[in-house]
C-alpha cells in the first residue's frame, strides 16, 4: 500500500475504532516529536471536533513544549499544557528520601516516572471527555520493547504501531508536517539531552533494515535481540496462573 492510500486507510481506522468504542473523541501527548505529530494530525482527521493534543513538560527541553505548540498551531489541534516539574519532583523527592539537588535525573526508575506521570494525564483527560487515549509508539519501539510499561507504553490505540521509524518519516512528509519536526533526533524525554540512537547504541536505520530483512552488523544484531528478549513482557497482559480453583 502507498502511502497517499495508507494514510486514509488509517485514518478510517481511527474513525471505526472510535465508533466501535461508543466514546466521543482522542486524547494524544504532544510532546514535539515526530511520533506524537503524526498521531496527533490523524486523530484530527478522523476526529475534527474532538481531538485534544496535551503537552507535558516535566523538566523537559523548552524546544520540546515550543515545537508541539507549533504543531498544534499549524493543524488547528485543540491542545492544553500540563507543567509536570512540581508534581515529578515532590513525587521523586518522596520515593528516595532525598532532596532534588540530590537526585540523579537519569536514574532510570526515575525517568521512568515522568512517562508514568504523563499516562496519568492523558487518562485523566480521556475521562473527563469520554475519549480514547491515542498511544505514538512506532513499529521499530515496539519490536524492541523502547518504551515505559505503564508509560508512554499505557494508551487505547496504537496507530502507527506497523509503521518504521522510517515510515513514519513518509507518513510525516505527505501530511505536511514540517521537516524541522521530522528531522529532529530521535528522544524520549527522560532527561535533558537524551538521545535514542545514543542510548540504543543502534541507529533506527539499522534496526529498520533488520525489521525488514533479519541482517544486521553482528554486534547491532546481539543488542536488538536481546533488548527484543528482555522486553517482551511489556508486549503481553500480566500472566494469570493457568490452573483454578474448584467452584463450588
């Protein structure tokens, strides 16, 4: 499928999801990545009058807040900023017993709390308007678990979980969005200057054309599996034991 016929295919997607659902609209973190403005502009296509984008800085670049903000701007997306600073560090400062000059921001159970904080948000908005909360993790993520459980990993709907990162790109260029969006490096947020690739130690080129084909630089393809292995829990439901108690 190409792509001007994958877009209004997904695009229908959305609307039948939604009326499958009896609720009334979307609800997508905006966070000024490319991921969240792609999802963000089809849940607006599917759902013109309501779809809500919310942007969440916790600590966060302010390029990031100013680029979502533009992006809402630009495709006419209703959006509301929730500031996340006070809630994470009374919350972390909480959790550890230490101050916040103490604290290490890229502890990982740390960062983790800000998606975890944001997945709070989102629901919290979802419910209040009867929506569904619309998840932005790509194909190539989800192939290797680079998500928080419970995170960004917490949504209703993943609409672009079978596209490549490079996919995404396409997508991206037919709907318009602007190149500084679309070729701004890969990051999650968890910390200023956080960058994917970097902490991957992979490009998303590489895990694309292993997606795609199974090759890869020996090294390349030791960490892909095993972070592929190590993260399949976050794929699946909580396990239930597979034997019962008598009903009586």
């Amino acid at each position: 499928m190409q792509v001007s016929e994958f877009v209004p295919a997904l695009v229908g997607w959305l609307e039948r999801q939604l009326e499958a659902s009896g609720l009334k609209g979307f609800v997508v973190g905006l966070s000024g990545g490319i991921d969240s403005a792609v999802v963000a502009v089809l849940c607006k296509k599917a759902c013109p009058e309501n779809t809500l984008g919310v942007i969440m800085p916790c600590y966060s670049n302010e390029k990031d807040t100013r680029d979502a903000e533009s992006v809402a701007r630009l495709f006419g997306i209703a959006h509301t900023t929730v500031v996340l600073d006070q809630v994470w560090r009374s919350f972390a400062e909480l959790l550890t017993g230490r101050s916040f000059a103490e604290l290490d921001l890229r502890e990982l159970a740390l960062a983790n709390l800000k998606p975890r904080l944001r997945m709070a948000t989102l629901y919290f908005y979802a419910n209040q308007r009867r929506a569904l909360v619309v998840g932005t993790g790509n194909r190539s993520e989800l192939a290797i678990g680079y998500f928080t459980k419970y995170g960004d990993g917490g949504a209703d709907l993943l609409p672009i979980g079978n596209l490549l990162k490079r996919q995404v790109r396409e997508v991206a260029a037919y709907l318009g969005i602007p190149e500084a969006i679309i070729n701004r490096p890969p990051s999650a947020g968890l910390w200023e200057g956080q960058n994917d690739e970097r902490e991957l130690g992979f490009s998303y080129e590489e895990l694309d054309h292993y997606l795609c084909t199974g090759e890869a630089a020996p090294h390349v393809k030791a960490k892909i599996e095993a972070l592929a292995r190590q993260n399949e829990h976050k794929l699946r439901l909580p396990p239930i034991p597979d034997f019962h108690l008598s009903c009586r």
